[in-house]
C-alpha cells in the first residue's frame, strides 16, 4: 500500500513546525515510517534541528537523489527522515526564493520533476509530512496544488478569510494539473481561539455528518499560546487513520489513537535480569512466529528503552531486581498491547500489577509457556459496549433531520435511557438503543438543543455506570458482561 501526502499549512502564527514535527515523531513512535520535507523556504525551518545537508534545493535543481534523504530518528519499527531546506551556509533559501517557480514547472519540466520525487516518496514511507512556506506565492501554489492528498491547516482568527480563499484558488490549481488528483480533504486546527464559523464546510469532505461531536471539539480551542498535546495527538491519529472513521473517535478517543499504530501484529520483548538471561533465550528461541526480542537490564532500567508497539513480559527470577519490575510500571497500556510476567523457579511470589501472571515450576514446561504467550500477543477483540452502542445511535440520531413529533418522540427515548442508566438497568438500555435504531421519516427540524447538550452529559452517565461497560447483543437487547 502506497503512502500519503500531508501538506501543513498557515498563514499566520508560529505553530505550523511544532505542529508537523509534534505529529511526525507520534507517527514515527507508532510504527510508521515518517518522511519531512522541508518546503517552507525558511533559513530556519526544519532543517534548523540538523547540520546542513542536501536538501529540498538540490532536488529541485536535480542535484541529489537520494542523499538529500537524513535518518532523524529510530523508534522501535517507526523511522524519521527530513529532507532539509538545503544547500551549506543558509543559501538554500535565497536560491529557492530567487528562482522563477513558473518558468521552472512550465518549461523545464519541474512538475514532472516533482511527481517522479512524489512517487518515490509514497513508495518509500508510509507518511510524508510537508512544511509549506506561508503566503501565497508560486512555490506554495505548487507544493499544495501538486504534492498533497490532505492539508492540516493552523488558523488563526484574522487569517480565515485568506486561508479559505488560498485553499479556493489551490483546488483551481489542482483541476489544472496533468496528474490524477483527487479533491483535498483539509483539517483546520484553530489557534488562540475556536475556529471561525466560516471555515466549518471544510470538514464536509471527510468527518461523517454523524459524528457532529468531532467537528464541535476539533473547532474549539483552549486559547493558550500554543496548541495542546491532545489536539496534537488526534491531529496525528487522524493523520494516520487517512482523515477516517471519525465515528470511533467520537465515541472512543483513546481507542481511536490506538488503532493509529502501524497495522502489523505487535512484537513481544523479554525484559530479565542477567540471571534470568540464558532462561529467556531460550523461551525467545521457542516463540516461532513472533517478532521477539530479549532486553537485559541491570541495576537501573535504560532511558527509552520501552518499546511503543511491543507487548511486555517480564521474567522475574529468583534475584528479583527492581530493574525489571520498573520496566512493567513504564509499560504503556494504550490499546491492545499486554503485559505479562513470567515467575520462574525460585522467584517470590510478589504481585505484579496490571500483567498476566504464568508461574514455571521446571524447564520443561518452557515449550508450553510459549503457546500460551503466543496466544495472549493474539489481537484481542473487546465486545461492544453498551456505551458503545448507545455513542453510535445517539450520534445517528443528532445527525439527522426530523419532524417536530418525531423529535418529541427521540426526547422520550432518551428520557427512557437515562432512566434505565440511572437504575443500572442493562437491559432496558438495551430495549430502549433498540427503539432507538430504526431510522424516521426525514423531515425539516434539526435536533432542538437541548437534546444536543443532554446527549454528552447522558453517555458520561453510562461510562460512570456499571452498565455501560456490559456488551450488548443488536438483537433483543440481550446483553452480558463484556
């Protein structure tokens, strides 16, 4: 599968570079493989971060290949390259401003000469993340117009207008090219305030009209100086997730971010003391199959040494050192990866938080222990839950358009709902989502506001409850603990 293009773009501010390079080393972490490209023409862009190299100049002028390509960062399976603005002793950016962009692109074939770079790129990397200068000059008509599939727009107040307008006259430009290029999907992230009204239908083009709760919190901004790691993070998750499935992270956020990892089944490491080291060896020699390494830790555990997309076991020996146990509180429980610890002969019989305990009492059983932590690294699938289910009916609902008495009727429903929450009632949740499912005549009425604000208050009801955790059939409202 090919990789995609994500231009990031602004017009005012200084969050366009923290914003890519925030959501370049996520991507890299979850196991992707992350290619920047420097387009902003700026002496102190990304390439500010590394020495000079070939870069963004020497392509264009078709002087480098590869070479222009710098190794940044290694993370578990997940790799980061830049490719820098340029040229030695902050040259490249006089260079490049000083060209005559179309000239270039029309007559020395720098738009093919740009698409053969495209196509290397999507081959090679699952993502490719593009700092464009701002302004609306030729050489930001051409790296928006040609080179992305999606844009991740910083808006501040006063540049909406502009912005929208640039965006209008880059779709112009994109209808122009000899290439095959579908419509821009565009996220506008807001600065120092929520997102003007004006610039909402950008959404239109890719969140599902039933998740009106993603558009309501990525429009919102906190007001601070610089924008927050949870919009940063789902900046990046939406990145990964191709602008998709916007109805998950509606109803899950943190199952949404999960699910952005790199889609391949995940690895396991075996963290040991230098005792316990020839016992892990051999039980990693008999996980045919798995992608499974062998950490050793001594007195204190090593800085970054927690893999992002690796299940954890621990083998915890007789010696018992405080190493390998620290390495189990670091481990990150996001999604569906495990921890498990191994109790070996002689080991104390301590508890292990958060992890699933297997206790060896002789070698021979190593082989059996195997099968079984193969089958816990299985990927597991968690039954729907009624929050789920309630999340996803509620949203089908606010989306759509009804008459006044059917509007009444939904009310009522929901009455019935937070009634049967209340009471901790699973089944009668579940009658009442079934009632709720069929779809009603379209009529002229949106949904009345006060339905609209008591739908989040009722579903943080059902996460709080017992219920809202229980899974439920669609059929008969059977349900049972999940």
């Amino acid at each position: 599968m090919s990789g995609s293009v994500v231009a990031f773009h602004s017009l005012g501010g200084s969050v366009r570079e923290p914003a890519l390079s925030w959501t370049a080393g996520l991507l890299c972490s979850w196991g992707h493989r992350v290619l920047c490209v420097d387009w902003s023409m700026q002496p102190h862009g990304l390439s500010r971060y590394l020495r000079p190299v070939p870069g963004l100049a020497e392509l264009l002028l078709d002087q480098a290949g590869t070479d222009a390509v710098t190794p940044i960062r290694a993370q578990g399976r997940g790799r980061l390259y830049l490719i820098a603005t340029g040229l030695p002793d902050g040259r490249a950016t006089a260079v490049l401003r000083g060209l005559d962009w179309a000239a270039r692109y029309h007559d020395d074939g720098w738009g093919d000469l740009v698409e053969r770079h495209r196509a290397r790129w999507v081959s090679d990397y699952d993502f490719v993340l593009v700092d464009t200068p701002a302004g609306t000059a030729d050489p930001v008509g051409v790296c928006l117009a040609q080179l992305p599939d999606r844009v991740v727009t910083v808006v501040v107040p006063e540049t909406t207008g502009p912005t929208l307008e640039l965006l209008r006259l880059t779709e112009d430009r994109r209808d122009a090219l000899p290439y095959d290029r579908a419509r821009l999907q565009v996220l506008p992230v807001p600065y120092l305030q929520g997102l003007d009204a004006r610039a909402l239908p950008l959404f239109d083009a890719w969140a599902d009209r039933r998740s009106p709760r993603v558009r309501a919190d990525l429009a919102r901004s906190d007001g601070g100086l610089s924008l927050s790691t949870d919009v940063l993070t789902t900046v990046a998750a939406l990145v990964a997730h191709g602008f998709a499935d916007t109805r998950t992270l509606a109803r899950d956020r943190r199952s949404y971010v999960a699910g952005a990892r790199h889609p391949h089944e995940a690895g396991l490491v075996l963290v040991c003391s230098p005792a316990d080291a020839p016992f892990a060896a051999r039980l990693a020699l008999r996980l045919v199959g798995v992608d499974c390494v062998v950490a050793v830790v001594g007195g204190r555990l090593p800085a970054g040494v927690v893999p992002p997309d690796r299940h954890v076991c621990l083998v915890l020996g007789a010696d018992d050192i405080g190493a390998v146990r620290a390495f189990g509180r670091a481990f990150d429980h996001l999604g569906d990866l495990r921890l498990f610890a191994v109790l070996v002969p002689g080991s104390p019989d301590r508890p292990v938080p958060g992890a699933t305990v297997f206790r060896i009492d002789d070698g021979a059983a190593v082989d059996a222990l195997a099968g079984r932590l193969r089958d816990g690294i299985r990927p597991v699938v968690r039954a729907r839950s009624l929050v789920d289910r309630a999340a996803e009916a509620l949203d089908d609902v606010l989306a759509e358009r009804l008459s006044e008495t059917d509007w009444a009727a939904v009310s009522g429903l929901v009455v019935r709902l937070r009634s049967a929450a209340a009471r901790h009632d699973g089944r009668a949740v579940a009658r009442v989502l079934d009632e709720l499912g069929p779809p009603r005549p379209v009529g002229d009425l949106p949904a009345p506001d006060d339905l609209v604000r008591e739908v989040p208050r009722l579903l943080d009801r059902l996460r709080s409850s017992p219920v809202g955790q229980e899974a439920g059939d669609l059929q008969g409202g059977r349900v049972g603990r999940a």
